[in-house]
C-alpha cells in the first residue's frame, strides 16, 4: 500500500467535497497537488500542498483554504491532528493504530511488500554496457552495467514488462583490429618472437589464450591461407572468445542480460536490414540526399563535402542533420543505429533507455530524433549518461592493471572487494556525477561503508531471530504470530521505523519514474541507520529490547517490526543487485 497515493486521493476527495471553482470558470486543475513527507519529522508525517497551487485559481487565502482542508480530516479515524504550517501546508499526524495496521499490511505482503503495477505492463528495453567485444570489461563499464541492472529491476518490480538487453559491435574498424592482434598471439603461441606489440593492435595479456587455442586448433594453417581469408576466421573466434570472457565478467557482477544483438546481423544481405530502415524514414519524408556545412570544432569520421544520403533529423530535434550513406556507397555507423531502433519498435517496445557514458552525450539528440522519426513521436527514448569512475587506494589515485596493461578490469575490482560492495557503491551516488570509489574505504566495516552498514541491518535482523528462538523456547516463528498485539509498539523510535517502512513502495515507484536507481541506495542506508539506532536504545535500555523473555507478546510484537525491516532490507538489495546477509563475517 503506498500511502501516498492513498491520501492523495483522500485529499482530492477532501478538495471535491469544497465545491472549489475556478474564477475563470473552467475545470480545476488539481495536477500539481502533491502529499509528500514533511521536510521537518516534527511537523507531522504528511503533508500537501493543495491549498498553496489551488488557491490563486479560485481566488481564497491559502492558508484560509488551507484551514478548510485540514478541517476535512477531522472525522478520520486515521489522522491524529490536521495543523497548517508557512504559507499554507496542510500537515497530517496518523494515528497510531494506523501505523500498526500498515506494519500488519507488511508483514502480510512479505517479499511483495512494495511491488506495483504502475507499468501495466507497458514493454521497456533498457540497453546498457554494450561495451566493444574487444577484450574484458574494465571499471569504466562498471557504473553502467550497474545502473542499467538496477534500473531494470525497479521497472520490473512495479509492473513493467523489461528486457535487459546488450548490443554487441561485433562489426566495424575496432573488430578488424582485434583479429590483428589474434593474429599476433597465434604467431607467438606458434613460436614466433613478439617483441613489442605494434601501435595500433591491442597490447592485452588477456589474448595470450585465445592465440594458444588458435595454434592449438589449426596449427600452422592459417599462415598458409590468404590473409584476408585467414582474418575471417579469427574474427569469428575472437568475437566469440571475447564475448564469452565478457558474459563471465558480467556474471561475476551479478549483471544477466536477456538479449545480446549482433550488430553484424544488421549487415547480412549486403546490408538488407540497414537499407530496409533507411526505406521505412525515406517513406516518412525524414531522408534526402544532400550535402553538410562543415562543422564546428573538431571533424567527425562520418563528414563528407560531398552529397550523402542524410537523415533530416533537424526536423525532429536533432541540431544537425546526419549522414547515413556516405558519397561512396557505404553504411555510416548512424546508418546501424537506425536499424537497430526499427528493430526495437517492432518488437514492440513503447520505451528505449539507454545507458551511456558521458562521453556518448553528443549522441542524445540524434538518437532521440531517431526515435521521433521512426515511430511518428509514439516510442519513448530516455538516455542516461554516466559520469567517470576513479579507482582509488588509501586515496591514493590506482590507474594499472596487472592484466590489461593499461586500465583496471573490472574483474580485478570485483575479485579485490566483492560484488555487493561494487554494485552497491556505483549506486550511491546520482549517475551524472563523477564518483570516487576507495578499495580500502568500501571495505571496512564502519557507519562509513555504505553497503557494509546496510548488510550488517541485515544480518543483525537475523541476529534477532535466532536469539529470539533461543530465548523463547520455539524451533521455528510463524509470520502470523507476529501480526499480533502490534498496538504493544508504542516506542517512538519503532513508530518511526514503521513510517520509514511505509515509505518503500513510494520510494520505488518514485525511483522508477525519474529512472534513478541510486535512490534505493540511499533509501537503504537511512532504514538500515533508523534500524541501527533501535538496536542501540535496546542495548541502553532493557525495556527497549527486541526480546523481553517475560513478555512474549511485546517480543513478537518487535519481531514484526524487525521482520518487516528485514523484508524491506531483503527487498531493496535485491533491486541494487546485492545479498541480504544472514551473517557477517
């Protein structure tokens, strides 16, 4: 239940029942009325701002409105005292009892407790990492894996149909060069001496192997055959030995994909699929044939002065248009993209996210035009860019990798600190700013380390439950039992945890829409602190114990409590990727 959404309606209803007229005689617009949480705890635990964006329009003093609307609550049974606040806040104290029977609602849902269907099913496609199968993922795909994973399942959590899916550029100049550098380490595995790798090739000990399997499998074959024929083969091999390390990486990460589209299938009939999306825009009126102003600042690969088939995707946002058939005949990378997204739409995804690093925000606006052209402004595109990741060590700046050379995979920072450490600090700070990740910091077990306090919630929940089954004599604790005597909960300290409880489902559907998973992160932090603090009054004061051994029903009343923050815990890592510990060791 999210309790929002239903005083939200009480509210409107409240607002109905006034008879408010516009002045100017129209329809009263109640979009704008908001029921949120107090920035002030203090002030209540609801308020609204109905009577401060309605007043203007039908022409009352807000607070006098205000007044009228808090007067409307007098005949709840659920609101304790309805008080106005500054220039008009409606601010809502519920009653006890209605804290008491959402906790009972809680522990009912268990692991559903915060689902939805606010989706209604709508199919999204979140695209992300989709990194160049040129050898193994490094940190700088990390943020994006993580936040593309995360993001994906809160929109699967409150009702949206998601595919999580990884667009893999297995064409193009960059595979070219991988199967030269196969090349090489098939050369080398056959004897031949490598002194230094040549500009150009990828220097990575990581294709030492696949040299080895090469030789292994064709032993001098290859050089025998012609070149070209020869790189064919390799590509295949490579292609195939690179994705195979990078699914691996994935996993390690906790991070599955359902899809993995192959660019190359985009090229296959001499480029039928490519030729078939441009035909599908050029019978929209969106593609001509033409030339380009010379640009600004630096020249992109894909200009020409001279006539190109081009996308006028000016007309549909972009700031300029872009070529998809160069002078000579061929596809330009664009040209992909937009057969990709026709693939997309007809597979019958309503919303695309993608997400980027930052440097592929100069790609936004055409992607978005794409998607206006191609669908007649009914598909949705949102991309989300990620800022840089800096890898640092006692803050000490960490910059090599033992086994790539020349960047930090993303393996070695998994295998170094876990991966519930690593996804849940990619998340714990908003995508678009840079974040600073501290090997030593993300480990130590302090209030510090984020996922260490938040794990620790978790496993003291835990704690509870097997001291609990010690102390009152019992082999197992059903969950019916402690929906039970909840109106013993009287400590405003457990009041609190239940009002922070009752936030979760808000919270996740709020994270959804502005598509931003970090905010679980920081919602877990704040439960597990609330929670830490209960522990720690209990540990102060006897009475405030989890456990009263002399009165069982006060003590199953708080391990309804300590259940439902251990569901909510279970529920929210879940989203971020990571486990709810039983235990910390």
């Amino acid at each position: 239940m999210n309790i929002f959404a239903d005083f939200s309606d009480r509210v409107l209803a409240a607002i109905g029942e006034l008879g408010l007229k516009p002045r100017d005689g129209g329809e009263l617009d109640t979009s704008r009325v908001t029921v949120e949480p107090p920035r002030d705890p203090s002030h209540g635990d609801l308020a609204t701002n109905a009577a401060m964006v309605l007043a203007k329009a039908v022409g009352a003093n807000p607070r006098q409105l205000g007044e009228q609307i808090a007067a409307s609550f007098a005949d709840d049974p659920d609101v304790a005292e309805a008080t106005i606040a500054g220039p008009g806040f409606v601010n809502l104290r519920l009653s006890d009892k209605f804290w008491h029977l959402r906790l009972k609602d809680m522990l009912g849902l268990g692991s559903d407790y915060g689902r939805s269907e606010m989706g209604r099913g709508h199919k999204v496609n979140v695209e992300y990492v989709s990194a160049n199968p040129t050898g193994p993922m490094h940190v700088g795909h990390c943020r994006g894996a993580v936040v593309g994973d995360a993001l994906a399942n809160v929109l699967t959590f409150v009702g949206y149909d998601v595919v999580k899916e990884y667009y893999i550029n297995d064409a193009g100049a960059q595979i070219d060069v991988l199967a030269r550098s196969v090349m090489l380490r098939y050369r080398e595995a056959l004897g031949e001496k490598i002194d230094e790798i040549p500009q150009g090739l990828y220097p990575g000990d990581y294709l030492v192997p696949l040299g080895k399997t090469l030789a292994d499998e064709f032993g001098t074959k290859l050089l025998e055959k012609p070149e070209t024929e020869a790189l064919v083969i390799v590509k295949d091999r490579a292609i195939s030995a690179m994705m195979d390390m990078i699914r691996e990486d994935l996993a390690a990460l906790n991070v599955h994909h359902d899809v993995f589209f192959s660019e190359r299938s985009l090229h296959v009939d001499n480029g039928g699929p490519i030729r078939a999306a441009i035909a599908d825009l050029t019978m929209k009126g969106h593609v001509y044939k033409g030339t380009l102003p010379p640009p600004k600042g630096q020249v992109p690969e894909d200009w020409e002065d001279r006539e190109q088939t081009l996308f006028r995707s000016t007309e549909v946002g972009d700031d300029i248009d872009r070529p998809l058939i160069k002078s000579d005949g061929a596809f330009t990378y664009f040209a992909a993209d937009v057969a990709y997204m026709k693939d997309k739409y007809a597979r019958g995804f309503e919303h695309l996210i993608y997400v980027l690093g930052a440097d592929h925000g100069g790609y936004v606006k055409r992607l978005e035009a794409l998607a206006r052209a191609l669908s007649d402004g009914e598909l949705e595109l949102t991309a989300l860019l990620c800022q840089l990741v800096k890898l640092y060590r006692n803050g000490e700046p960490v910059r090599m990798s033992k086994r790539a050379g020349d960047f930090v995979t993303l393996r070695e920072v998994i295998d170094e600190v876990g991966p519930d450490a690593v996804r849940f600090m990619m998340l714990y700070r908003k995508s678009d700013a840079p974040l600073d990740f501290d090997f030593a910091k993300v480990t130590e077990q302090s209030k510090d380390n984020p996922v260490f306090y938040v794990q620790y919630a978790s496993a003291r929940c835990h704690s509870v439950f097997r001291q609990a089954r010690e102390h009152l004599g019992v082999e197992k604790i059903d969950r019916d039992v402690l929906k039970n005597n909840l109106h013993l909960l009287t400590d405003e300290g457990e009041l609190a945890l239940i009002r922070k409880l009752a936030e979760y489902p808000r919270l996740v559907e709020s994270t959804a829409q502005a598509l931003e998973p970090h905010r679980v992160a920081f919602y877990l932090y704040d439960l597990a602190s609330q929670f830490h603090a209960q522990w720690n009054k209990g540990s102060d004061n006897d009475d405030l114990r989890f456990i009263k051994v002399n009165q069982p029903d006060l003590s199953y009343a708080r391990l309804g409590l300590v259940q439902a923050v251990l569901d909510v815990l279970t529920s929210g890592l879940a989203l971020v990727g990571a486990g709810a510990p039983a235990e910390m060791r």
